[in-house]
C-alpha cells in the first residue's frame, strides 16, 4: 500500500504542476498531505513535517539573501559591463547566445555547487536573453543541462556520496567516467545549439520587422543607439534594415541602414527595456560605486568557493554592506528589499512546501518501502544487468528522492544484490551517478528552485522543456560507460 500511495502522490505532484492546476507551493503541500493521511500519518504528519523543515532553514536563507544580493547587484548595474562585453563576443545570434550559455554554466559548474553556477548564469546571460526577447525557459533548461551533467565531479556531491556508501575510493568512480561526462557533455551543447536555432527562427517569425536578416548576420551590438549611413539614399534609421556583417542587404535600396560595429539590435524603445531592471536610466544605478561593488562582489564568491564560513551567512552580510553602501538612507534600503519580496516569497515559500513532500515520503516510510519493491520486482534473470539497471533506475529515483536516500538507503541493497552476480561496487556506483542530469531538475532540489525563481520561470515549464532532454543525456552517459567498461555486464 505505501508503496503504490507513494508513486501515486509522485505522479500526481508532477501532473499537476506540468498542467499548471496548482503552483507548486499548493502541489507540495496539499497532494503529500492528502496521501500521507491515507497513508496512516495521522495527527503524527505535522512532526514528519517540522523534522523535515529544520533541514531547510539554512538553505531558505541562503536562497533569501542571495536573491536580495545579486537582485541588489543588478539594481546598481554592475552586470551591465558584462553584459555588453557579451554581445560583444556573442553577436546578436541566438543560436551563440545559448550555446554561449552552456559553455558558462558549465565552467561555473567546476566548482561543484549549484546554486552559485545558477546565480552567476543568471545574472550574466538573463540581461542578454531580455534584450534580444528571448525565453528566459531556454536559458533555465541549458543552465540545467550544463549543471546536472557536471554534477558528478567528485567534489559535487553524489560521487562521493556513492563511494562511501560502497566504501570505495571516490577516484575509482570517478576516473573511468571521465569519457561519460564527455560525450554528456557534447550532448549537452547540441541540445543548447538546436534550441537556439529554434530561438532564431521564432525571433525572426515572430518580430520580422526587428530581426530581419539580422540572426545571420553575425554582427556585433553591445549598446548604444543607431548612428546609421544610408546605403544609396537619405540617411535612415529603423529596425527593419538587412544587414550583412555591415554592409547593405543584397535587396537593399534606398534608405537601407548600415549600422556600425558599435550599435545595437534594437534600442530601448523596441525592446521594451523601459520602466524595466535593465532600464540605463533607472534611478538604482550607482556607477560611481562600480568598483566598490565589483570588489565586493568578488569577495562573496571567494567566500563562497573557500567555504570558510556558512553560505548563508556569507550573503547577509554581503547583502547589508551592499544595501548601507549603495542606498544610505534607511527609506531606500527598506524599498530594495520591498522590491525584490516577490522572488524572494516565491522561492523560499518553495523550499518550506518541499518538507512536506520530503516529510511525508520519510515518515510514512514511502521511501523505504518504494526502493525495497523495486529491489524484489527485479527478475533474477535480469541479475547480471544490475548495474544497467540502476543506472536507469537512478533517473527517476534521484529525481524523486534526496541523494542521501537513494545512495545511503538504495544503492547499498542493489550493490549487494549485484554481488552475487559479479559486478563489483565501483560499476554500481559508477552506474548510480548516470542520472544526476535528471536529479538536478527535481523540485526537492533548491537550487533549481533558485534558477527559475531569479529567471522568473514557472518550474512546470522548465520541466517541460528541460525534462526529457535530462533524461537523454543520462542514458547517453550510462550507455558510453558500457561502452568503455567503466559500467560491466555480470
């Protein structure tokens, strides 16, 4: 009964949030209540509940006041730089602004903490998608992409975690699933590279008078206004010119625009960054304290990467020198923090509505329950693919569970079963990490619920997108490490 009560308040969780019938707030706090009362939890779920949630109190904070920091930075325009120097390398072609995406996301990925690659992709490459009125979606999905696939760093977490549930060296997990990660990683930027051909031809259907031949053009625009030469007629200026790397389009005509190296696509006025956070005339911009803030800035990410002090505490400090620094008067702090209440509502109530899925799937023992079935429905003919099989059972089971449990409590009882088969702990564990694309999309992990709260992104339609695309790579990383016999057949 726990069993099918379990997979049946999983499966109604995610329907209801990918058919947008409830927020995932509701979703998280209503469906594991419903089922864990049949489940027996009685007037006990409440203590399931709050056990649960002291777990989650370091990392509501953390996501708090890293929303109000970064938010802050952004305010005061610290990013804009980067921004323009973006354009500067990327052009104004989406396909190269996505792939650009995931060749940072995962680079930032090297450091093994997820929630510091989110806010720093976010806030370097969302300015760029709004500019050029992309969807923030594609950016969440490819951050996602990246990430999960570098997540089996040995310094990342779940390669640890599965070498000291085996008690076997980390490095023999490792090392073997090197060309793994690889080809995961090829997958990774041509799923990034399709999306932004997709991303390239919807910009072009949908805004022709902007775009234009533009996305071919391959040109450079980081700012400015149009300070355009006719080619054969008076002088012009709009956004329906063809562009060729500079030059007039081969149907040009009179008045057709030829725009420096210097100018941009489109200026405020097309692209609706008026009145917006990337407006460059709000009143939040300090540029004076450019260096200051840049300073500051990098100072919180060292934090972050020596680890010297709690990340929580990290960002409260650095979010009050940056109020008292940038907006001195006590009016103004208290209307940047008013400001940014909305994300930082969104995804911190997120994260206290997920101890109540967590809660009741440990409490009512669910979780236990789940993976001992799954253990016994395996045929013993299927023995000797133990360690196929826990590479595809790691892709939901991660994706609906911590790591903890499925590394602790899970795959000890498949390696041991795998045993009497020959295949050694190292190819179970080196099995087990294959899906961690797919277990870094899970609503139970905060970070993610940080990337779509700072895109601004309901996590339904990350899901939609980013989902199945997890689920490939994670079969192309399990299927390379056969390949290579990093992952044995018994």
């Amino acid at each position: 009964m726990l069993v099918l009560l379990g997979f049946a308040m999983i499966a109604v969780f995610m329907v209801l949030i990918m058919t947008k019938k409830l927020t995932p707030v509701l979703a998280l706090i209503i469906v594991p209540t419903i089922f864990g009362l049949f489940a027996g939890a009685g007037l006990g779920i409440g203590s399931m509940v709050m056990d649960s949630m002291k777990s989650m109190t370091s990392t509501a904070a953390l996501l708090m006041f890293a929303i109000v920091y970064f938010g802050l930075m952004i305010d005061v325009g610290l990013f804009d730089p980067l921004v323009k120097l973006i354009l500067r390398k990327l052009g104004n072609d989406p396909a190269k602004v996505v792939l650009g995406t995931a060749i940072l996301a995962a680079a930032v990925s090297l450091d093994g903490d997820g929630s510091t690659t989110f806010i720093l992709t976010t806030a370097a490459m969302l300015p760029v998608y709004l500019r050029l009125k992309m969807s923030p979606v594609v950016l969440t999905c490819v951050a996602g992409l990246a990430n999960g696939t570098m997540n089996i760093l040995p310094w990342g977490g779940p390669t640890a975690r599965a070498a000291t549930a085996l008690k076997i060296d980390v490095n023999d997990v490792f090392v073997p699933m090197v060309p793994s990660l690889i080809a995961g990683l090829v997958v990774v930027f041509v799923f990034s590279w399709l999306l932004g051909l997709q991303e390239r031809n919807r910009l072009r259907a949908t805004a022709p008078e902007i775009w234009g031949d533009v996305a071919n053009a391959g040109d450079v625009f980081d700012g400015g206004t149009h300070r355009g030469r006719t080619g054969t007629g008076s002088s012009g200026r709009g956004p329906g010119a063809s562009l060729k790397n500079g030059k007039p389009g081969t149907g040009g005509g009179a008045g057709v625009v030829v725009l420096e190296s210097t100018e941009t696509l489109v200026d405020a006025h097309h692209t609706g960054l008026t009145d917006t956070a990337l407006d460059p005339n709000r009143k939040t911009l300090r540029p004076k304290l450019f260096w200051f803030n840049l300073g500051l800035t990098v100072a919180v990410m060292v934090m972050l990467v020596a680890n010297l002090v709690p990340l929580p505490y990290v960002f409260m400090v650095g979010s009050a020198i940056a109020l008292l620094v940038n907006f001195p008067k006590v009016k103004e702090q208290g209307a940047q923090l008013v400001a940014h209440a909305p994300s930082i509502v969104a995804v911190v109530s997120m994260v206290m509505a997920a101890a109540v899925l967590t809660g009741v799937l440990n409490g009512t023992g669910m979780v236990k329950e789940m993976s001992a079935w799954l253990v016994h429905i395996i045929p013993a003919e299927m023995g000797p693919f133990m360690a196929v099989i826990t590479g595809l059972l790691s892709i939901p089971m991660t994706f609906f569970m911590s790591n903890d449990a499925f590394y602790f409590g899970v795959l000890p009882v498949l390696s041991e079963t795998a045993a009497h088969y020959g295949i050694s702990g190292a190819e179970m564990a080196r099995a087990s990490i294959t899906g961690q694309p797919f277990h870094l999309q899970s609503p139970l992990v905060p970070a993610i619920l940080l990337l779509v709260s700072l895109a601004k992104v309901e996590l339904g339609d990350h899901h939609k997108k980013v989902l199945w695309r997890t689920a490939v790579i994670s079969i192309v990383m399990l299927a390379v490490g056969m390949l290579t016999g990093a992952i044995g057949i018994g």
